[in-house]
C-alpha cells in the first residue's frame, strides 16, 4: 500500500515569514500534485510535477519534485493570510487514481 | 464555470438510516470518484468509476455502495449508516487522458458532511 506523510501537521506563523511544508514515501509515485483547501470548500489543484528534480513556480510557491520521485517540498515566500488552508499533496499511482497525505494546516497570521 | 456539485452541504442521519450522497458534474468527465476526508486520515478513497455502470472498489468500500447510471452523475449509498461513518465526503471528477495520472487533474465538490448520531 503506497503511503504519504506530510509534515509538519500544523503551521502558524506571521504575515510576511518563508516556509516549507514536505511530502514524503517510500512509493515512487508517476506524479506528484498539490492541491488547497479551503475551510467549507473541496480541495483546488495548486501544481502537478511529473519529473524526478522538477521544479515549478507559481507566484511566491515554489514546488519541487524529488529525484527519486518518492517526495516533494512546497515553498512559499512571504506568506499571507490569503495563503491559510490545508494543503493536501496527492501522488500518482500510475493508473488513474491518487493516494492522498494527511494534509498540513497552514494559519498565517496578520 | 465548471464544475462538480454536491446534492447536501450537510446532513443529520439517525444510526441505521439509508442515506443518498449525490454528486453531478459538468464537465462530461470520465472519471469519478468518492472520498471521505478525516482529521489526520487525508482524504481515502470509497469507490470510483471509469465509464457508465462501471464501478470499482476504493481503499474504504465497505459499508458503502455506488451507482453511476449516467455519465454526469454519481451516487454514494450507505445501506445502514453507523455512527463510525461520520465523515466528510467529497465528490471529485476528472477526464481520464490515459495511462499517465499526472495528466489527470481532481476537481472536487464542495463537500457533504454527514453527522451519523
């Protein structure tokens, strides 16, 4: 059974900080995505990687991929609240279906 | 704006009750897909489906049952609801572009919260 942990569970820290949240498994996985969500809504795809070192940016998150394609790291430059919500990694199992992390809360406060 | 739509933002069931998660999408998918989403747990999956009338079992099927009679639309049934099936459920879709997931992208519902007492 593929498997993904997440860390750090939770994460609160002040409107302007940097941070890094990590996706982590012993699985290879054929891609890697990240999706938020946001309290009451579902989850909204934030970046897919399919190549092991791949590096995506979008706006102040930054994503990467890991050589071995068994991890990925989301890096976000001075947080805002805007950015507050689970952030929920998905790896791909090489057919149609994705397992899912536990996810890590990030509050970031004004 | 396309989308997928859940029939129920929220629902209180009583320990026994039939209950009916319905979920519709617009985007004329492939794929569907039903979730249950807890504390520490992510998001596991119950049942999804590649086509009409075709289903397979998720990671979690039991105590649950799906139908798919139509393209667009996806149901989730709990035959007997049990107090330990309080959960959140989320509905996703996607195309299904082949053999590679990472051309796959989840769109989700809003999500159901069921209250089993």
């Amino acid at each position: 059974t593929q498997l993904l942990e997440q860390s750090p569970q939770f994460l609160s820290i002040q409107e302007g900080e940097n941070l890094t949240v990590y996706c982590n498994s012993s699985s290879v996985f054929s891609s890697l995505q990240w999706y938020r969500q946001e309290p009451g809504e579902g989850p909204v795809l934030l970046v897919t990687v399919v190549t092991g070192g791949e590096v995506k940016k979008l706006k102040r998150l930054t994503f990467q991929f890991g050589d071995a394609r068994k991890d990925s790291s989301l890096h976000i430059t001075a947080a805002q609240p805007g950015d507050t919500g689970l952030y929920l990694c998905a790896g791909g199992d090489y057919g149609q279906n994705f397992v899912f992390g536990p996810g890590t809360r990030l509050s970031v406060l004004p | 704006d396309v989308k997928v739509t859940q029939s129920s933002r929220y629902l209180v069931k009583r320990t026994g009750e039939k209950v009916f998660l319905e979920c519709v999408q617009d985007m004329d998918h492939e794929n569907m897909f039903w979730y249950r989403q807890d504390p520490g747990l992510g998001l596991r999956l119950i049942y999804f489906s590649y086509d009409v009338k075709m289903k397979e079992k998720g990671d979690i099927p039991e105590g649950y049952s799906v139908s798919r009679e139509k393209k667009e639309r996806f149901s989730l049934i709990l035959e007997s609801a049990s107090t330990n099936q309080t959960s959140m459920y989320l509905c996703a879709s996607s195309q299904g572009t082949g053999i590679l997931s990472g051309a796959n992208v989840l769109t989700f519902g809003a999500g159901s919260r069921l209250t089993v007492l």
